[in-house]
C-alpha cells in the first residue's frame, strides 16, 4: 500500500525542520530576534529576554514579568508545560534540560552533565578498568 501524507510524519527531517520554521516565525513576530551564530538562540531586546531552542524544549532567562509575558504568548499558540529555576515560592530548586540537572543556590547556579556521558567516557577510555 501506498499512502500520501498530507502534513510531515512525526520524527522525520521535514517535520523538525517545518515546527523549527514555526517556532521561529512566532518568536520573530512577539519580537525576538534571532542569533546570528546559532539559529536556536533567540533575544528579545525590549525585554531583556533570552530563549534557547532545542527541538520541543525552550530554556529562557529574563525578569519575572517579562517571563509570564513570554509563558502567555507561547500558551496563546502552544500547548506548554513550564518549570521555574529559582528561590520563590511556586519554583523548583532543580530542573532538568535536555538531561542536565541546574540547581539553584543561594550563590548561585550549578550546571551537572549527564550522567551516562560520563559512564560512556568511562567505557570508551578502560578507565572502568583502571584503579582508584
């Protein structure tokens, strides 16, 4: 049997490029700008916002109000899910992106990589061989 499809099946190259043209044509018309030396780094100069885009995920850093202003004009298109990072109530202490753990301090943000990048590293090298 042969089918024709009439949008991109899901997980294929046109499908990723087609939501990546989507995406991007929303942040540009709520006035961000996208980066020149990578096309998923996206700023809103206005409000002193910057959004990062990898597939599905956003990771954005701005101001309080000026992040419930992006949550509204995503939920306005998108149908999303958000975390905070941060001290207040209502924000986590932990997040996870793209399999990277960033927790919040009170000095601070820490950044832990994944932990099966470090375990394939140890199997790569013999290390897992090696003594203390």
């Amino acid at each position: 049997m042969v089918g024709k499809l009439l949008l991109p099946m899901y997980g294929t190259q046109d499908a990723s490029r087609n939501w990546h043209e989507t995406v991007e044509e929303h942040l540009k018309t709520t006035g961000f700008s996208q980066g020149k030396s990578n096309p998923c780094l996206y700023y809103h100069m206005e409000r002193d916002i910057c959004l990062m885009v990898h597939g599905d995920d956003f990771v954005s850093s701005g101001r309080l109000e000026d992040l419930a202003w992006l949550r509204l004009q995503m939920e306005a298109k998108y149908e999303i899910t958000t975390t905070m990072l941060g001290p207040h109530e209502g924000m986590k202490r932990e997040v996870k992106v793209l399999n990277r753990k960033l927790l919040w301090h009170d000095d601070g943000i820490s950044y832990e990589a994944d932990e099966r990048h470090a375990r394939e590293i140890i199997k790569q090298t013999g290390a897992e061989e090696m003594r203390p």
